[in-house]
C-alpha cells in the first residue's frame, strides 16, 4: 500500500518600503492525509494533527527541506553544506525566540 502526507508550512510576511528586509509576522502549519487512511489517527476533530499526524508532519517537513536543499545544490544555486548551515541558524533562531503558538488558521 502507498499513501501520502502532503506537510503545509506557509508564512505570513511584513513588508516596509525601505526596510532591509520583511519581518515574519505569523507561521500556519497544516497535514494532508491520502484519502486511503483513516485520517483520524492523524488528524483530530478539528484538523490539527494528533501525536501520529505531528510526526507525519516532522518527517514530511524535513523530507522537502532535505529535497529543496538537493535541488539546490544540484541547480548550482547554493552549496548543500552551506545551506544546511543556514537552516541550523535559522532553527536556533527561531528557539531563541518567544513562541506564541495559537489555533491554527489554515485551510486545509
């Protein structure tokens, strides 16, 4: 049997004209189930992931930033190691940081 699980991260950005760069102002996570699972094991009632969809959603989202981080390498955009590097600095960042986790609003 095959399935899939389609992980979802999309960020909310501000922008201010002259500004060096936009600032992150919110991050929506979601998780598509193939429709051959039952999708309540990983999704509860109100379609946030349960304990088993949170790590569906883990191994989904590292398995495309491990992808995106190939494809780039492979398209000569940016060296694999160095990249991996910025994504280390950026997860230390973004555990430095407060945390203000709130329902999610995403479509799914």
């Amino acid at each position: 049997m095959q399935f899939t699980f389609t992980g979802v991260s999309q960020i909310e950005l501000s922008y201010e004209k002259g500004a060096p760069k936009s600032k992150l102002v919110a991050t929506n996570i979601g998780l598509e189930v193939s429709e051959n699972l039952d999708k309540k094991q990983y999704l509860d009632s109100e379609g946030r992931p349960t304990a088993e969809g949170c790590r569906a959603l883990t191994y989904a989202l590292i398995q495309g930033l491990v992808a995106n981080i190939h494809n780039a390498h492979q398209k000569g955009w940016r060296d694999s190691a160095e990249h991996l590097r910025h994504v280390i600095q950026e997860l230390e960042r973004g555990f430095v940081q407060v945390a203000d986790v709130q329902d999610d609003t995403m479509d799914q």
